[in-house]
C-alpha cells in the first residue's frame, strides 16, 4: 500500500503574505547550490558568470564602449543574484557602497546594478570553491 499524499491547501492571502527576509535568503542559497552543481566544472570566475548570466556583453557601437545583459545564462541562478543585489543595494551593506560608488563613477542604475551582480557572482564563486576544497 502506497503511502497517502498530503494536501496542502493554499490561499490567496498565503500567496501573497510578504516573505521574511530569512526565507528569501535560504530560498536563493537553495537555488543557488542546486543549480550551480559541481562548481570545479567551472575553471574560473568568469566562466561561471558567464554560466549565471551575469558575465556582460559588449555592445559598442563607434567610440563608445558599453556592454549590455547577457539574456543567456540560467535565469533562476541570475533572478536569485539579482534579489541578493537589490537587497545590497537597499540595506546598509558593502554592496550599496559599491553600488553607490559605480554610480559617482558615472555608471547608470542599470550599468552599476550589472557590475554589483557580476561581483556578487564571483564572492558565490569564490565561497563555493572554498566549501568544495574544505569538504576535501
């Protein structure tokens, strides 16, 4: 006899409660983790920006230099980057300093946001790396 399933009822009002900022978190680790995999197939940081979207494309056109989004890339790995960003940006934390000096440089919102999330791609690959060489 196969074990039954459980139902679970959701309601309106539970679809859109606001989420804590905790579950956010552990919900974009989550995806994060699962979607990355294995992160030594990546030799270099680059390599898995590219891999999450966040590595840009240049778009220059004459003299001027600009790089635009990558649309490639896997999405949810990139949606998470890009919530990770937004709450940098919004708290008191080292990347709205970063943010906020991109944009005393010169940069858009859009061209500081890009160069906020490739960093927060790299401190990702960096600290992945670091949990796979502990584990041994």
């Amino acid at each position: 006899m196969r074990p039954r399933r459980q139902s679970s009822t959701c309601t309106a009002s539970d679809r859109s409660a606001p989420r804590s900022s905790s579950d956010t978190a552990a919900t974009s680790a989550a995806i994060i983790l699962g979607h990355s995999g294995d992160i030594r197939r990546f030799p270099t940081a680059g390599h898995y920006a590219r891999h999450n979207g966040t590595a840009p494309i240049e778009a220059s056109s004459g003299p001027k230099a600009r790089h635009r989004l990558n649309p490639r890339g896997d999405r949810q790995i990139n949606h998470a980057i890009h919530t990770a960003a937004l709450t940098q940006i919004a708290h008191d934390h080292p990347g709205g300093v970063y943010y906020a000096r991109k944009l005393a440089e010169g940069k858009t919102n859009k061209e500081a946001l890009r160069a906020l999330k490739r960093r927060i791609s790299d401190v990702i690959y960096r600290q992945l790396l670091a949990d796979t060489s502990d584990r041994g």
